[in-house]
C-alpha cells in the first residue's frame, strides 16, 4: 500500500483529501504544519508528499528544503491557494515536482498522484 504524507494548516482540507484517498486504497500520514511534517516524513517514510507552501513553524520551501537533502527521490506535489507563476517557479526551483493550485479537484489530484508515484521508482534508481 503506498503511502502519502498530507501537510497544511488547514485542517478540514487535510482531513477531507486524507478521506478522500484512503477511499482508494491509499495510506494517508497527515501533518498540520511544516516541522510536524519533517517530523512524519522521518518517521512515516512516505512515497509521496503534498504539501501546502504557508503553514507556521515551518513554511512548504523550508520543508522541501530540509527535506531533499535525504530521500531525494520521494515526489513533493505543492499545494497552495498562491497560484501566482512565481510561486510555482518558485516550487520547481525548490525541487517540488508538480503543483496544484487550491481549492483542490479531488479526481485531478487523483491522477497527478497516480502519475507521479508511478515514476517514483525510476526516481528512486
């Protein structure tokens, strides 16, 4: 069973994507600001990330940050209301590997998952 790591301070979107996913067969770690995410990331050893880019403590680029400096590999979808071109340009300078602006459709994000998790393994050689 893959496993995916949800990050953002906002709760009810956590909770409803997680819901969401975990209908489709998918484990779900979730996190409610960017250093509980390093914290989950460390301990869960997720296959794949989404991570909103404004979240306190610690902020999605300083989590993307810390957190290709080992398991390189592992996807980082960003999601974030801040749909601005820098920003995205912004995520692909940071190493994020997709974006997806908020608010989120569900069956989008399904398939952006799918793809990148299949690549995953290639990554990962």
């Amino acid at each position: 069973m893959q496993k995916i790591l949800i990050i953002d301070d906002e709760k009810d979107a956590v909770d409803m994507l997680a819901e969401f996913l975990l209908a489709r067969g998918y484990a779900i770690s979730k996190a409610y600001d960017g250093a509980e995410g390093i914290e989950r990331f460390d301990s869960d050893k997720p296959d794949i990330v989404m991570c909103d880019i404004k979240m306190p403590k610690k902020d999605g680029w300083e989590f993307l940050q810390e957190i290709r400096s080992s398991r390189r590999w592992v996807p980082v979808i960003i999601v974030s209301g801040m749909s601005e071109t820098s920003n995205i340009m912004k995520g692909y300078d940071f190493e994020a590997d997709y974006y997806i602006a908020k608010p989120i459709n569900l069956e989008q994000t399904l398939k952006a998952l799918q793809i990148m998790l299949s690549l995953a393994p290639l990554r990962k050689q």
